[in-house]
C-alpha cells in the first residue's frame, strides 16, 4: 500500500517536471516558474495584516451606532417619521474620529476574520450592557432621592 503511494506521487512529480521542462525549455525557466507558482498561491498579505482601527474603538463605534439606531427607531422626541433623520443628528463616526474610509477598511478587515469580527460585536455588547446598566443605577438612585424629598 505504501509503495503504491510513494510511486504514484514519484509519477506525478515526474510528470510535473516533464511537463515543466517543455514548456520552459531550460532549467533556470523552469526555475523561476516554479518560484513564481508559489509565490502567487500566497493568501497572506501585509495590508490584510491588521486592522486600521483598535478592536476597542471599533467596539465603541459599534455600540454607538446601536445607540444611535435605537433612539431613533424609539423615536424619544415624538417627532415626524418625515424629519427624525435631521433631528437625531449624531454621527458615531465623527464622535470618534474616524473617517468613512478608515470604518470602511476596518470592517472589509473583521469581515475576513470572523473570529475577530465576533469578538468585536461581543465588546460592543459588553460595552451596551455596562452602560444599561449604569443608566438602571441612576434611575434607582433618582427614585430614592425623589422618595426622600416627599417624606
């Protein structure tokens, strides 16, 4: 069994050197070839190294344009479906410093890092949740203090 493995993988490399070897007639052709072969199945890149934004601002860009889309779903003013575009005027991008391009290439970088990209709307939950509940916290102590003024 094994010897029938080594000898149809010798047959192919064989074949593959034949095959090399008339279509670049000389050694050194051949070699550069190769060379070239490999080097073009290469899947890394250095642009594709890392991301233009840290994952803990992206992770904050994230929970604000949740914020963001929350109050203006929630409509909070009561304000005409026609005009809650120009009322809700905040711009999580501008807020923290970051250019369309730069959010653009961040999430073309976490799109082909998935685990990376999980991880990032994971901060942004943990990031949403501790501010719930600061803001429960302050509603509680909002409410005693009410309570305290009237007895």
């Amino acid at each position: 069994m094994v010897n029938t493995w080594y000898n149809k993988k010798t047959l192919v490399l064989k074949l593959f050197l034949y095959i090399m070897k008339i279509i670049c007639n000389t050694p050194f052709r051949l070699l550069i070839f190769t060379c070239c072969l490999f080097f073009s199945c290469s899947t890394s890149s250095e642009s594709n190294s890392r991301s233009p934004i840290s994952q803990e601002k992206m992770a904050k860009v994230l929970s604000d344009f949740a914020l963001c889309e929350s109050a203006s779903n929630l409509n909070i003013k009561n304000i005409d479906f026609r005009k809650v575009d120009s009322v809700y005027m905040f711009n999580p991008l501008s807020v923290n410093g970051i250019s369309k391009a730069q959010y653009d290439s961040a999430i073309a970088y976490y799109a082909h890092n998935p685990k990376l990209y999980k991880g990032l709307y994971e901060a942004a939950l943990k990031i949403l949740n501790d501010k719930s509940d600061s803001v429960a916290k302050n509603i509680l102590r909002f409410k005693e203090d009410s309570l305290k003024k009237i007895h």
